[in-house]
C-alpha cells in the first residue's frame, strides 16, 4: 500500500512563504503547521486545506501527493 506525502513545504518556498506568516494568514498555529509541513499527521480537516490553498494560492494536489511505492508507517 502507497502512501500520502506533504509537499506544504515546496509550495512555501515556492510562494517565499515562512511558517510564521503563513500560521497568521490562515489561522492555525505554527505547531500544528510545521506537523503538516513534515508530514507528521494522520489527518488534515479540509477547512484547514482550504485555508491553506487559499492563502498560497493553490490547489490540494500541490500539497498532497500520493506515492503508491511508500510504505505506509502505520504509527501515523
């Protein structure tokens, strides 16, 4: 089974974005940012993806991609 990877981080550096502006922007804590940012979640609610595309622009798939040759780490 594949696995789903973050690329948050890509997009932000592609917009030159930092983790503290787009905390403020979107209204999530930076705590909460940096875990989707290195992928260290298990669930992201969509009104946080639609804040986060709408603030960088986006669309979800720019953020998440699905690798279906990773192996799932089942602890997440």
């Amino acid at each position: 089974m594949g696995k789903i990877i973050l690329r948050l981080d890509r997009v932000m550096a592609d917009r030159k974005m930092s983790l503290n502006e787009l905390s403020a922007k979107v209204g999530v804590s930076n705590v909460n940012l940096s875990k989707i940012k290195t992928g260290k979640i298990s669930a992201i609610r969509f009104s946080t993806l639609e804040a986060i595309c709408e603030t960088l622009n986006c669309q979800p798939g720019d953020i998440l991609e699905y690798d279906p040759n990773a192996a799932s780490d089942d602890n997440e």
